[in-house]
C-alpha cells in the first residue's frame, strides 16, 4: 500500500479532512477503474477535479498532495493514498459491504492487478498516437520544470525515482514522438495480455468467476481505452469482446467513462485521417 507520510505532503490541509475525497480527471484510465469501484460499491465521496489538460496536476497545491502529479490520490479521513490499483484495494478492505477482491484470492489479485499496471505507459503510447492530436511537445517545457521542481519528491520518506520516469516519457515524446517501433512493442504487450485473457473467458462469465472483481473493472477500462484507439478487439479476442461490452454499457461503467461530443468528434477525425493514410494502429501494428 503505497500511503504517504507526514513529510511526503506539502498541503497541509488534506491532513485535517474528514471523509472519503478522490482528486481525478473524467477520461483518466487509473480515475476511471475508481470511480466504477466506488459506483459498484456505492461509497459516498467527495469529488475533487484535477484538470490534466491544463496541468493542474504540476501545480505546487496538487503537488503538495501528491508528489506523483498522477491522478487518482484518495485522501480518507487525513489519510492519502497514492497508486490506483493500491487505492482500489483499500476501498475493498474499508468497505466491505460489496466485496470486488474474491475471498481468499487477495495475493492472486494484487500479482494481476500489477500485471495490468505494468501496462500503463504502454496505453499512454497508444493513446497519444491514435486519439487527439496532440502536437509536438504534448507537455511544455515549463511544465516538465514545475513537474520537477515542486513536491516534496519523496514517498513514504525516501526519494521517488517514478518522476524521472514521468519526466522521461514526456521529454520522448516531444523529441521523438510515438514511434512506429514504439507502437509495434505497446500493441505487442497488450496482444500477449489479451490473447491471456481470451483463453480464460472460454470457461467463465467474468475474468474469475461469475461475478464482477477489481480486475475485471481494471481490464474493462483497458479495452475501452484500447478500442477508442482502433485496436481490432472483436477480430482478434472474440470471447475478450463478447465480455465487455454488456460491462462497458451497463450504468455504473457507462457513466464514467463517456466520450463528450466534441472529444469524440476529433478521435473520428483522427481515425479517418489515419485510415487514409493507412497509419491505423492496425496498419502500423501489423495487425
């Protein structure tokens, strides 16, 4: 469980709040697969946006909170907790009523959940490439500075090498752009994962069992991610597609993860631009 100390947070107040309060964005995969759990779990919190379009995140209020600049961050009753996955799990142990994480079956979860996770700039590749264009140097370099600067740089007292990280994939970015070769290695890992996934819904109605689990809510949101992208899911994981979709529209996903209007007017824009160009993520996929 990644829960910050004292020292890691700068903006004191959070340490004084009673209650449950999510700092997040609307199209944010890692707020997304929160929100849902909160919906399914029927958790009252208080919302808190954190506009990533507009860098909220590398503000020194944010940073202060979290020293990441990642979203979401769940503060509870003076507590903040940091990493989604790490943030799912303690709403399941705190808030039993509905459980997502299957009796007996926690270590097998938490070794999936990571799994997934390790997937996670590998989705921002692909999602930079095939959504919104998003120009040459996607974060300026007075936000990277911001981004570096501010925070207190530590987790749980010690120094966080996860920021370079951040910082490396943004400075790739706007020096290089997404590759073609990079494309070609983030679909290949998403591809293994998927076919994996394929295999275990031959035999069962959800990823471990009948019933709905952290790990199908976490994958759900992957999928949707990956087919705004133009990942060919029904082609190439038929059993994957047929699982989840019914999730994807039933009422406590839908509602966190819709496209607004003008935002899936510039994907469809993208998208045709790309198919004329023969530029998909298929076409350069090799799918």
């Amino acid at each position: 469980m990644v829960q910050l100390i004292e020292s890691d947070i700068q903006t004191k107040e959070v340490l004084d709040w009673k209650g449950l309060h999510l700092f997040h964005f609307a199209s944010s995969s890692c707020s997304q697969k929160t929100r849902v759990s909160l919906n399914l779990k029927n958790i009252n919190w208080h919302s808190h946006l954190v506009d990533l379009g507009a860098s909220e995140n590398c503000t020194e209020y944010y940073l202060g909170i979290n020293p990441r600049g990642l979203v979401p961050t769940l503060v509870h009753d003076g507590e903040v907790h940091i990493e989604s996955n790490d943030i799912l799990t303690l709403l399941d142990e705190r808030f039993p009523n509905v459980r997502l994480i299957p009796s007996g079956m926690e270590d097998q979860v938490a070794v999936l959940l990571h799994h997934e996770d390790d997937l996670h700039l590998d989705l921002r590749t692909l999602t930079f490439r095939f959504t919104q264009p998003r120009g040459k140097e996607p974060r300026s370099k007075k936000t990277l500075k911001n981004y570096r600067e501010r925070g207190s740089g530590t987790v749980r007292g010690e120094r966080d090498a996860h920021k370079n990280i951040e910082i490396k994939f943004w400075e790739t970015a706007a020096d290089t752009g997404i590759t073609d070769e990079a494309v070609r290695v983030s679909t290949g890992r998403f591809k293994a994962a998927l076919d994996e996934l394929n295999e275990q819904l031959q035999s069962s109605k959800n990823l471990l069992g009948d019933d709905i689990t952290l790990l199908d809510i976490a994958w759900v949101i992957y999928v949707n991610r990956l087919v705004h992208c133009g990942y060919p899911l029904e082609r190439l994981h038929p059993n994957v597609n047929d699982w989840f979709w019914p999730l994807r529209n039933s009422q406590d996903f839908d509602r966190e993860m819709h496209v607004p209007p003008e935002v899936q007017k510039a994907v469809d824009k993208r998208h045709e631009e790309q198919r004329k160009l023969g530029t998909t993520l298929a076409d350069v996929a090799g799918l």
